[in-house]
C-alpha cells in the first residue's frame, strides 16, 4: 500500500507525463494551424489523461480516472463498481472537448 507521500509523487509524475505528452502530441500529430477539429481531440485527451476519480466508496485517495475505470471494471466487481469513475472521466472529456474548441476558435480568429 501507497503512503500519503509516495502517493502523491507518484500522481505528481503521472501528472506531468501527461503534460510533457500532450504538446508533443499536439506537435507530433496535429497540423500547425490547429483546426477545431484537433483542438477538440487534443482537449479530449488532456480530459482522459488528467481526470482523477476515487478507486473506491471507502478510498480516501484520487487515482487517475481511466486507470480506475479499466481496473475496476476488468478485475472489480464489473462496470456497476467503475460507474462513478466512469462519470467523471465523462465529464472531464467532456470539459476538456469543449475548452479545446474554446482555445481553437479563439486562435483561428
């Protein structure tokens, strides 16, 4: 089991492998003039990968929402216990969609 500290580098890390990652997707895999089409995929994945959720109804701690809802749903009791992370991995895409298309239209401008 994770301590508090080692818990929170290890978020920590996840966490800025995800933001090393998302520009260097964003350059890799998108045209230099974004289109709102690219924004909105790129601000889906920033949603999937920076989502957090709680693994469990008695778990004090957030883990990353995609890892919750694979995990839990493959090896927990099925999707009904990965419902919640399910939600907010939902909105968190969701959010992420749309401040993508936000940004995208803004720039295009």
């Amino acid at each position: 089991m994770l301590t508090t500290e080692s818990y929170l580098i290890a978020m920590a890390v996840y966490w800025a492998a995800a933001l090393i990652g998302l520009p260097l997707m964003r350059r890799l895999w998108f045209a230099k003039p974004m289109t709102r089409a690219g924004g909105a995929v790129l601000g889906l994945l920033a949603g999937v990968l920076l989502a957090p959720a709680f693994p469990g109804p008695d778990v004090s701690s957030m883990a990353p929402a995609l890892i919750v809802v694979l995990f839990n749903t493959l090896f927990g009791e099925g999707f009904e216990s990965a419902l919640s992370a399910a939600m907010w991995l939902s909105a968190a895409s969701l959010a992420g969609m749309i401040i993508g298309l936000l940004l995208t239209g803004r720039r295009s401008k």
